[in-house]
C-alpha cells in the first residue's frame, strides 16, 4: 500500500531533525554545556572588568596631585572615581 504524501513529509521530517538522532544522554549533557558557558561567559567578562578597573586605578595613582586636581578629583577619591567611570562606559 502506498504511503500518503502527508505520511511521507511526516516521516522525512521526523528522520531529518536532529532530536532524532541524538543519543539519550545528549540533552542532559548539551544543557550542562550551555550552563558551564553561560557561567564562564559571566567569570571571563567579571575578570575583563576587575582588570580593567585595576588598570584605571593604577594609572589615576600614578598622576600627581597637579594632574588630579585637573580632573576635578582627589587622591583619596581615586577608586571610587574609576568605578564611577567604568560604570558610566559599561554600555
């Protein structure tokens, strides 16, 4: 008996996707992947921003007083100035 053009789709369809073929243990495994990525994801760009505002720290530290004053801060508000600026370029 022959098939339907529908029942043909049908099966063509459901051999060509990909949950199909993928092996039982695949789904647990694949969405512990995207977790573990998503996170590092987080630590890479929590670890791009403290090196960043070391940096800026380090390099305010390094003005003189002259230099500071001409910036409008002083040197007891230097960490709290990088952060506002990292903050304020962050988008």
């Amino acid at each position: 008996m022959a098939a339907s053009i529908k029942q043909v789709a049908h099966d063509v369809r459901r051999f060509a996707s990909v949950d199909f073929h993928r092996p039982n243990w695949a789904a647990p495994l694949g969405a512990a992947l995207v977790r573990m990525g998503a996170g590092t994801v987080r630590w890479l760009a929590s670890l791009m921003y403290t090196v960043q505002l070391s940096r800026m720290v380090k390099v305010l530290y390094e003005m003189n007083d002259r230099q500071l004053a001409e910036i409008g801060i002083k040197r007891t508000e230097i960490p709290a100035y990088a952060e506002t600026l990292m903050t304020d370029h962050s988008d």
